[in-house]
C-alpha cells in the first residue's frame, strides 16, 4: 500500500513538472522593439509582437528575433572613381531600421550585409557621377542620393535606411598635395585682394577726407566773405545815415541867423585855405582882380550859399 501511495505521489509530481514545462514553453515575452518570428512544421505562422504570447509547444517555434530599433552598420572603406578620373577612397555610416519583420527574415538571406554591399555599390556610382570637387562641396547631397537609391532597392527587405553619413574621402597623396597648393594660392589670392581693397579703401578715405576739408574750407571763406560784405554795407549805410543827419541838422542850424553867420564864418575860412594850398603848390598863382581881395571872396561864397538856401 505505501508502495503504491509513493507512486501515485510520484506520477503526480511528475505531472506537474510537465504541467510547468508546457506552460513555461507556451509562454513567450517579447521585448520592446523586438518582434518574434514563429514557424508551425517549419512554415510561418505569425509575428509576436511586444509583451506576453502564447504559442503551442513542441509545434511553434521561434525562428527570427528582429530588433526594431534603429542600428547604425559601418560600411568598410572602398575604392570610387570620380567623373575626372581620380580614385578616391570613401567609407561611411548607414543608419537602418527594420519595418517588417516577415520581409526582413524571408525577403533577404541576411539584411544587414545586403543593405551594405548596396550602399557601397551605390556610394560608388554616385561618386562616378561627380567631379573631385564637388565630392567635397556636394556631401550632404551625396548622402542624400544614396539614401534613396537603398531605399528604393530595399523595399522587398523590409527595411528603411534613415541617413548615410560620409565619414571619410581620402584622394591619393599627389592629389592631396595638388589640392594643398591649391588651397595656399587661394588663400594668398585673398590676402592680395583684402590688402589691395584695404590700400583702396584707404586712399579713397583719405580723398574724401580732403575733398570734405577743401569743402569745408571753400564754405568756411565764403560766409566769411558774406560777413564782411554784409558789415561794410551796415558801415556805409552807418556812415550815410550819419552823414545825412548831419546834413539835417547844418540845415537846421543854418536857417538860423547865428547859423547863418556861423556858415560865412565857415566858408570864409575855407576860402582861405584853399588860396593858401594853391600858393603852396605854385610859385605862381593867377587869380582874376576882383578874386584877390578876401573880402571878395567871402562875399561870392555867402552869395553861393544865399542862393542854395533860398532854392532850398
């Protein structure tokens, strides 16, 4: 009796080992971003995605673990000839991801190194269409023309390639050593030009500066023209205004008899001296009789003056 209790407590342990194995076996967690592949007698059934599944032990089986991130592959280094015949050597980054798991495992033998063999294929015959030069200059475009062209043969693969990145493109070293010279002619190419734009500048400045002061000093001697100008036609105008109130005022004096008596006085006076500036100039001075007496004289000025101011 004990010895088949032991039995029967031994089937039942056994059965529950099994019971775990199964469970355990049908019991599939995915990671995120990884996609299983699960084949039925070797055929494919379907993709478990993210989380818990349940797949039939001892039927289904795991086949492919596709990682759905986003991987970066080096492509090596190779060799390329440009439009001008000169062998380069370039190699790259090609930034992939997986978007169909099923594609990916049945579409291709092994994705990565056929995504490889066709970006160096590709880069290749992108370079082949452009010149030395325009490899440098042009990167950005390069990298975009060999992304699409992938991406246009890798459809049936199941995966997208995100960027191509250029990392290196080594010309032989008489190229390197061409282009160096190059660069240095150029370089001294520009010192000249700045230098010789720098003198022009420079002399230009300093004609502007001249011509600004010959300006300057043109306007400065004008208004000092103007000024003075304008202050000798104040002082004759002065002068003028002086000279006729002047004039104003010996007339009214004059009509006056001490005024009048004042201007025989003064004209008589005159007279004289005037005879004595001409006796002064000439030894000889003629005179006509009736001139010679003073008295005559004094007495012709006050007719003049009598007969100005009765005019008057």
């Amino acid at each position: 009796m004990g010895s088949l209790l032991d039995s029967v407590f031994t089937y039942q342990i056994a059965l529950f080992v099994l019971v775990v194995v199964i469970l355990k076996s049908s019991m599939k967690f995915v990671p995120q971003n990884r996609a299983f592949i699960i084949e039925r007698f070797g055929k494919y059934n379907r993709t478990l995605e993210a989380g818990l599944n349940f797949i039939v032990p001892f039927i289904d089986t795991v086949s492919y673990d596709r990682s759905l991130k986003e991987q970066a592959i080096d492509v090596p280094s190779q060799g390329a000839i440009t439009r001008d015949n000169i062998s380069l050597t370039v190699d790259g980054v090609l930034y992939l991801k997986v978007l169909d798991p099923y594609k990916a495992s049945y579409g291709v033998e092994d994705y990565t190194f056929a995504v490889t063999q066709l970006a160096q294929t590709t880069m290749r015959s992108e370079i082949g269409k452009m010149e030395l030069d325009k490899t440098f200059e042009e990167r950005d475009a390069l990298n975009i023309n060999i992304v699409n062209s992938i991406n246009e043969a890798a459809q049936p693969w199941g995966v997208q390639v995100l960027r191509y990145e250029i990392k290196d493109i080594v010309p032989p070293q008489s190229v390197m050593e061409a282009m160096e010279r190059q660069m240095k002619a150029e370089r001294e190419k520009r010192a000249k030009i700045l230098e010789s734009e720098g003198d022009r500048q420079a002399a230009i400045n300093v004609a502007e500066g001249q011509k600004q002061s010959i300006v300057l000093a043109a306007e400065a001697d004008k208004e000092q023209q103007i000024l003075k100008a304008e202050g000798e036609a104040s002082a004759i105008i002065r002068v003028a205004e002086a000279k006729a109130e002047a004039l104003a005022k010996v007339g009214e004096v004059a009509n006056t008899s001490e005024g009048g008596k004042a201007i025989e006085l003064d004209l008589a006076t005159l007279a004289i001296a005037a005879k004595e500036a001409i006796a002064k100039q000439s030894s000889v001075v003629l005179l006509p009789d009736s001139a010679t007496d003073i008295s005559n004289v004094v007495s012709q000025a006050t007719a003049v003056w009598k007969k100005l101011t009765k005019e008057s």
